[in-house]
C-alpha cells in the first residue's frame, strides 16, 4: 500500500481551481479561503454561498462548463462535481506539475484534505487515506473538545516567549529548560502567561 505524506502548504498566490459549484466545492472553497490562494470555480452555476464569496472578492467565478484550459497552470486542482465522468476528463486534462484531488475517486488523486481543527496557528489534522472520511470527522469532533479556544492565545504566547529565548539565552541546557518550561498546562490554564513567563526568565537566567 501506497502511505502518505503529511505536508502543510503555502497556497498565498497561487493558482487553486475548484471545478463544480456545489456542496463539496463550497467545503472545499471555505477551507481554501483563509491561504490567500487565487482561487476560481468553475461551474455554469453555483451556491449562494459561492456567490457571496464572489461578491466579496474571496474567489473568481468563470460561469461555464469546464475545458482543459481552466486547469493550466494552476498549482492545486479540485474535481468537485457530481459527474463521474466529469471528474475523469478533469483528472486527464490536469497537467504534470499540477496536483489534483477527485471528491469521488480517492485512489487516484494526488492529495487528500484532511479533517482538521484550527485554532489560530495551531492546526491538528487527521486523515483516512480517502478511507473513510466519516471517522475523520468524527476524530476531529474528539480533537476540538481537547484542543480548545485557549489554544488559540496560548500558541501566540509561544511563539513570543519562544523568540525571546532564542534571541537572548545562549546556554543550550537553559534555553531547553525554558523552552520546555513554557509548554506545560501551567501556562496553557495561566491567567497572566507574560507575567508568569517573565517570572520563570528570571528565575532561571539568575539561577
């Protein structure tokens, strides 16, 4: 069997093509919207959804049937219609740089979007392999009642605390204490990380 391999991309300015307008390419759109990508659907017609999102400048619309020349150059490719056959003739068209996942035809995409839980600069995602996207979701379910809205705060502390460590401890066996201090549910439930922060610095540095 054939394993995946996990990747986190940066879509800002590139090229997504979602083809078909509805459901599946509003799921897939709406996880899409936050990377900044250049995203255009196409599809005759689409969602309301899909039509505020071209309203508001999120996402291009090309009001027709697909051709082969949609998908040129673009960097990720969505075959979201409800045709079988459709969905071939885009996987087919699709150029050899470009990758390109099918909503009915797991086997054969390049690429799988993973269920996933996003909080701020945390993101926690879980996939089947195209097997069973239903257990996906319902893992992620589990995952968001963990990982809660604190996480969110919390992994802006850390990337703060984690700069100034970097910046100013030179010892390598303190600045792995600190590093290691600082992510400890003693400052994920602090009402104050700064000050507590702060406190542990100077206790540690001054040690």
């Amino acid at each position: 069997m054939e394993s995946y391999y996990p990747i986190m991309l940066k879509l800002a300015g590139k090229k997504v093509v979602v083809v078909g307008g509805g459901r599946v390419a509003e799921r897939k759109i709406s996880g899409l919207i936050a990377t900044k990508a250049n995203i255009t659907v196409i599809a005759p017609e689409i969602s309301l959804e899909l039509q505020l999102f071209v309203k508001t400048g999120k996402i291009e619309w090309l009001a027709k049937v697909f051709s082969d020349e949609d998908i040129e150059g673009a960097f990720l490719v969505f075959a979201a219609t409800n045709d079988r056959a459709l969905n071939q003739k885009i996987k087919d068209a699709t150029e050899a740089n470009s990758l390109i996942t099918i909503a009915d035809d797991p086997e054969n995409s390049d690429f799988h979007v993973p269920a996933k839980v996003q909080r701020g600069r945390l993101t926690v995602a879980v996939s089947t392999g195209g097997a069973s996207p239903t257990l996906a979701r319902k893992i992620r379910d589990q995952l968001e009642q963990e990982f809660d809205e604190r996480y969110e705060d919390y992994l802006n502390f850390l990337l703060a605390a984690r700069q100034q460590i970097l910046q100013e401890v030179k010892d390598p066996s303190l600045k792995s204490r600190l590093l290691n201090q600082i992510v400890t549910p003693q400052f994920l439930n602090s009402k104050n990380r700064l000050a507590d922060f702060q406190a542990l610095y100077k206790e540690l540095i001054h040690h």
